[in-house]
C-alpha cells in the first residue's frame, strides 16, 4: 500500500485571524490572499474555534518543523519578528535546531540538517 501524502494541517484558536496575521507575517511573508497559508507542498489552516483553549496546555505533543538549508536567515526573519525561542538556536550532531512558538503557544522548530 502506498504512504498516504500530507496535504495540510489544522490549528484551531480562540483568535484565528490574529494568529492568521502573525503567520502570515512571520513565516510566511510573501503569502497573499486569503485561504491556506502554502508552506511548501503543506498548507496550513488556521479555523476559528470554540472548543479550544487560549493557549496550548500541550505545545510539545506536536511540533511543525520547518526544514531549511540556511538557518542563518531564517532566524534573522524570525529574529526581526521577535518571536519567543523556547530552545534557542543551538547545533546538535545531526544540524542545527532551535524552537520557537506561535502567539497561541504552539511549538514551531527551525531545522538545518548535517549533509
């Protein structure tokens, strides 16, 4: 059987278009129009909802891992953007790693790979 291809993934919050706007923003600053925000061959949704916290009580249960081949200026934009690192930019044996996250408290990862 075939692996099943990713096509998208989901955030609800209490403050959708907020977090729309900051997305928007901060990763991906050259989007425009409405609708899904395309990372990639990834779309990401953000939805207004009820049935969620403010702010995520879980952050670390799922991390959306942006994969780049020069760090340096993905950290200088995020940087500018004066995001929150939860683990600052550090090198690890296989690349680069340092974890950010999202004004509802999501975790994000900014990752450079060895090789």
């Amino acid at each position: 059987m075939p692996t099943m291809p990713a096509g998208s993934i989901l955030l609800g919050s209490t403050r959708a278009a907020d977090l729309t706007d900051w997305y928007r923003r901060v990763i991906a600053p050259d989007h425009a129009g409405d609708g899904p925000i395309v990372l990639g061959e990834l779309w990401l949704i953000i939805e207004q909802r009820e049935d969620v916290s403010e702010v995520n009580p879980e952050p670390g249960r799922s991390i959306l891992n942006f994969h780049v081949d020069d760090f340096d200026h993905y950290q200088a934009q995020l940087d500018s953007a004066e995001v929150t690192w939860i683990a600052p930019p550090e090198d690890r044996p296989s690349g680069r790693f340092g974890t950010f996250s999202d004004p509802d408290g999501n975790y994000l990862q900014l990752i450079q790979l060895h090789g």
